[in-house]
C-alpha cells in the first residue's frame, strides 16, 4: 500500500479528509492535555503505523472521515470529576474499532461507561511494578512484575459493566483493564515512555493485533509520495527556500531539488552569529558536492548593528527575527518572483500551533511568517506565498531518516540542535564583534575536541557559552583579567527534557587547557551540571 500524505491540521486539529485515502492505515490520538501525548505518535509511528494527535473536541464525524484503525486518549492534567473536564464526544465508544485509554484517558472511559473515578487513597508517581491478571490480548508479552511508569491521584474505583481485570500495582487495583468484546481499553500508566519496560510491547500488541494495522508508513513510500505532491502542486511555478544548514531545511532542500530541480532557490541569510567556518561550509557543500546553487546573503554587519547596547535575550531574538525579515523581504524581490515558500514546519509545530492562515478565494495556505531557526516575526503581509511543507507530518528522528535516505551526508544529519539566533543568545550580555570571536574559537575547540574523541554523537548538544563577567587569573607570571567560559555537554532524546552529561574529566580538561591557551581572552573554564528542567539546554 503507498503510504498517502496527510492534508494539514485545521484550527481544532482534525484534518481535513477531501485529499486523504481513507483506506490509510492511520491511528488516531486525542489530547488532552498531556506532556505525553506527542510522545504516543512517535511511539506508534515507530512501529511504521501512521499516527496523528488530535484535539479532544474534535468530533465523531470529523473521526469517521478520517477512518482510523484505533483511537487512543492521551493522559491529562485533570480529574475527570473536575468541573470543566475535558471531555471527548461518548459517541466516540460506539464506533465499533479498538480505544485504549491512556492514565486520564482510561478514567474519562470508565466515567463515561457508567464505572467509577475517585481520589485513590495514595497517589502512584513514578515506577511500579506491574502485576497481570490476564496475559492475553493487551498484555501479551509483557513481564509479569515489569516496571511501568505511573503519574496519577485518581484510581478507577469500579469498573463499567463487561469491563475485566488486566493487571494491577501495589497501589492500584486497576492498573489495564479491557472490554474485550468492545475492544475498548485502558491503562493507568504510560507505556510510551522509556521507564515503562514492556511499554512498546503493548503498543505493538494494540498496533497490529487488536488494531490489525500494517507496517506502511516507511521512509521510502513517504519520500515518494512527498515528491509526487510537490511536483503536482507547484506545477513549473518557482520556491524559495531559506536555507540554515540545519537538518530540517536541508533535509527539505534535499527533497525539493530531486522534486523540482532548478524551480527551486535556496536562500541562506548569514547574519553572523554562525559557527566558525560554518557558512562558507555550507555554501561549498551545496554548490559543489549536492549541485544545489545557494543565493549567499551576507548580512553580517547589519545584524550586528542591531545588537548594540542589547543585552535581553528576547530584545536579541526580537531584533534578530526582524531583521531577517526585512532581509528576506528584499532579496526574495531581487531573485524572485516566486509563488511558493518552502518551510521546514515539523509535527510539533503543527501540534503545538493552530496558527494557519487561508486565502478564502484559493484555499492555499499563505505564509505570514517564516518558520526557520532564523526569525521569531512575521513575513510583511504584501508578499503573499503560497506556503509549501513536505515535512510537516514528521517529527524530528523521521526527518533524519528521510535526509538519510535521499543522501543527506551524516555531517548534516547528525548535527546537534542550533538556535536561530546562533551565538548572539550564547554570548550572555552584548553581543560585540570581540565576543564573537571569542564565542566562535572557543566553541569550536569543544566540537573539535568531542569529536576527536569520537563523542559528539553521545551528546544531543556540546557548546560554550560566554559570560559577561571577568575573573582574575594567571598565565606566564602575569596576572589575567579575562573571560569565563561555560561548557554545555547535555544528554536528551527530544530536547523536552535534558540532563548534563557524566563525560569523563580527562575531556573536560582537555578541553579547558586548550580554550584557556588558544582562545585569546579567557583565563577560566567551568562545566555547567544543570539538567532540563529546572534550567534550560540554552542559557538565553
């Protein structure tokens, strides 16, 4: 079966079905409200079974359009007893294919089935052993006494009529329940996460055996039919692309020429706050290896102006964000016209962002702002793009599967997270052409220095940051009076959460003796052990 792409998300976050082929093998997800929920759909899409997150509101007609194979609640904030609950539509139980409820969404089923939801006695955080009462269906191949992950102060209290006893905790006697004629479902805890052990065993178990879905959202068909569209849509029409050098819009550049080879333009924007080397790289690799010209804008001076007597990381990216697109605005006038923008827009974005914009005479998505690691403001509403996002069903591990398979070199596919604004928002204080010296050489001695260890893989981020302070020290007999550096070493899978990295100290004073000795201007280097939350991965 060709895998088909999904039509965007409206405001409430159903689809719309006119472009879908509702024989798709898709599962459904609604949110309420959960930290998780994005989470569900990577797991499930993990096991190539197209997922998509959907509000809690939308409706049993919008689902049946959609024709999905299973349905899955998300947890949530909420106590389902709470005045202004969300609550989903109850036709959603009489639909006749497979729900599993998860933590929240399992004791909105019970409620709603006529059982009972009440303030459990002891609340469960954390790991729990679980204990199964039936080891079939739901919780095949699950260990008896596998750790599951439990986040909840409500416990099912009584079960809905044909409801049975999957398993339990110490703590809670309803731990998975099931109405096996139904082929309705719940849990108490969160198999989507890593602490739970067999969690992505019973979503597999829901995926393919109760579900009966098949394994067809595959790099390959996704790749085909992303091209098949792009070349449908824009016709023998023009696209810019703006261009970072990040894995998204390379990734996206990448797909873009082999859709439409030279209709496409790509547009890099360097507003000096790269790192060292980075957008002559950049251009070079393009233009000669991939064969894919770059219009190089070189803004430098301009974007540093903007930064005097600047020193609010927000002021930074608000300032930054308009700049670029009053550059934009008028390099795309010099090499234009075009009719379409490419964005490198994710999953998450169209998750966490109702922010679609329509042309009521066309029904084409119209760009209003960018979205790229570059700016934070909208695009000049004269300009009038017709937006085009072959990425936006795709969370970011299945981008760099696609770059992967359509020869994205593994330099670009692997490359650690980089803020937009660059080193201005790593430079702690003023950004000044010295700082950013400074900033460049001292950063690029930890990325030179990881990987000859063999280690930039190991970490999600490795940087320096500059502080705006200076400290006393000594080097040839001579007092100093110089810059600190901050090293960033953090540990992730998605960037949400983060903890600082356990590096051996050998690197980190490896590190520290090359920066002090190479990088004129600071005389001291401290490690920063603060994981994500309660700090931040940036420190701006």
């Amino acid at each position: 079966m060709t895998l088909q792409t999904p039509a965007p998300a409206n405001a409430e976050g159903s689809s719309s079905p006119e472009s879908r082929d509702l024989n798709r093998q898709m599962l459904v997800i609604l949110d309420f409200g959960s930290q998780y929920s994005e989470l569900i759909a990577r797991r499930i899409r993990e096991t190539q079974v197209y997922s998509e997150v959907l509000s809690y509101r939308t409706s049993v007609e919008q689902i049946k359009q959609l024709n999905p194979k299973g349905i899955i609640l998300s947890g949530g904030p909420n106590s389902v007893y709470d005045a202004g609950a969300p609550h989903c539509d109850p036709e959603i139980w009489n639909l006749g294919i497979p729900v599993l409820g998860v933590c929240y969404g399992m004791q909105l089923m019970v409620q709603q089935l006529g059982g009972q939801v009440e303030r459990a006695d002891r609340g469960e955080y954390g790991k729990a052993s679980l204990f199964i009462d039936d080891p079939t269906d739901l919780l095949t191949n699950v260990e008896e006494g596998s750790t599951m992950w439990m986040s909840h102060g409500d416990s099912v209290a009584g079960m809905p009529d044909g409801f049975e006893l999957l398993a339990h905790t110490d703590n809670t006697p309803c731990a998975a329940i099931a109405h096996h004629e139904r082929q309705l479902y719940g849990v108490q805890f969160h198999p989507e996460v890593v602490h739970s052990q067999d969690g992505i065993a019973l979503i597999r178990n829901f995926v393919y055996h109760i579900c009966d879905c098949e394994p067809t959202w595959t790099t390959e068909a996704f790749v085909e039919e992303a091209i098949r569209e792009v070349r449908a849509r824009v016709g023998d029409k023009r696209v810019l692309l703006a261009l970072s050098g990040g894995v998204d819009s390379s990734t996206l550049a990448f797909l873009l020429h082999r859709a439409i080879g030279n209709q496409l333009t790509c547009m890099f924007i360097d507003q000096g706050f790269m790192r060292k080397g980075e957008p002559e790289r950049l251009v070079k690799l393009f233009a000669d290896k991939f064969k894919i010209p770059v219009a190089y804008i070189n803004a430098r001076d301009r974007f540093l102006d903007k930064m005097v007597g600047v020193t609010d990381p927000e002021e930074k990216r608000k300032r930054i964000g308009h700049e670029f697109i009053r550059v934009f605005e008028e390099k795309s006038r010099e090499l234009g016209p075009f009719d379409y923008l490419a964005q490198g827009t994710l999953y998450p974005d169209v998750i966490e962002s109702a922010d679609t914009n329509v042309d009521p005479k066309t029904g084409e998505r119209v760009a209003v702002k960018i979205k790229s690691h570059h700016n934070v403001g909208g695009l000049p509403k004269d300009l009038q793009f017709k937006l085009i996002e072959p990425l936006r069903k795709l969370f970011k591990d299945e981008v760099r599967k696609v770059g992967r398979s359509i020869g994205l070199p593994e330099e670009i596919v692997r490359r650690h997270p980089f803020p937009g604004p660059g080193l201005a928002i790593r430079i702690i204080g003023e950004v000044t052409s010295e700082r950013l010296n400074i900033l460049r050489d001292a950063d690029f001695v930890v990325r030179d220095e990881v990987s000859k260890q063999g280690l930039y893989h190991d970490f999600w981020q490795a940087f320096a940051v500059l502080l705006p302070i200076r400290s006393v020290g000594v080097m040839g007999d001579q007092r100093t009076y110089a810059y600190p550096v901050v090293l960033r070493l953090v540990s992730s899978e998605d960037g949400m959460t983060a903890d600082w990295s356990r590096v051996d100290y050998d690197l980190l004073e490896t590190i520290s003796n090359r920066i002090v000795n190479e990088v004129e201007g600071v005389n001291r280097v401290v490690y920063d052990i603060t994981s994500k939350p309660p700090g931040t991965i940036e420190w701006e």
